[in-house]
C-alpha cells in the first residue's frame, strides 16, 4: 500500500504504539477508524483519553511529537493532514526518545 494523498470515507487502520504510548494505552496496538492522520488523532484521543491526548500532542498540531510512519514509510509533519488512510493501513506512533 502507498500514502494516499485523496480519498474520502473512513477506514480500518491499524496503529501500532510504542513506549509511552503503549504504556499509557495498555496496548501495543489496536484497530480504529479514520480517514486522515487528523481523525486518527481525534479517535485515539476519543479512546484512551486525557493522558493519551498529551502525549498524542495538541490538537492545533496533531503528532507533532512523535515519529509517524504510514506502511513504513515516514510521514513528515508538513504533510500529516493531507495523508488519506485505506482500509487495513498500518500507522507506527513512535515518541521521542531521550537518554542520558
């Protein structure tokens, strides 16, 4: 599968969490249904509540934290709104990583 820059209707993506997001989800993934990287954000949010939302970044700029891959291929933030999801997509949420 490819990004898809058009399309309309929802679909069922696969969003796979890591670190602090699986943490907070309690799953290392979980099937939703969105269109756009936008509704994603927002079924997420929906989902899991406040503390997903934080780490899921703020609403004005959903992501904007995290590494975002669409089928493996990393969606850079510029274009986060315009990417369309298709059924079975798989969507990686990767948040930053500190060390010391």
């Amino acid at each position: 599968m490819s990004l898809h820059a058009f399309g309309l209707g929802m679909a069922l993506v696969i969003v796979r969490m890591y670190a602090t997001l699986r943490k907070a989800s309690g799953l290392a993934s979980v099937v939703v249904e969105a269109g756009s990287l936008p509704e994603l954000y927002d079924a997420l949010r929906l989902k899991f509540g406040p503390e997903m939302e934080g780490l899921l970044g703020a609403s004005r700029a959903p992501f904007s934290d995290l590494v975002v891959l669409v089928n493996g291929v990393n969606v850079t933030h510029d274009r986060l709104p315009r990417v369309r999801l298709q059924d079975k997509d798989e969507v990686a949420l990767f948040p930053p990583i500190s060390g010391g």
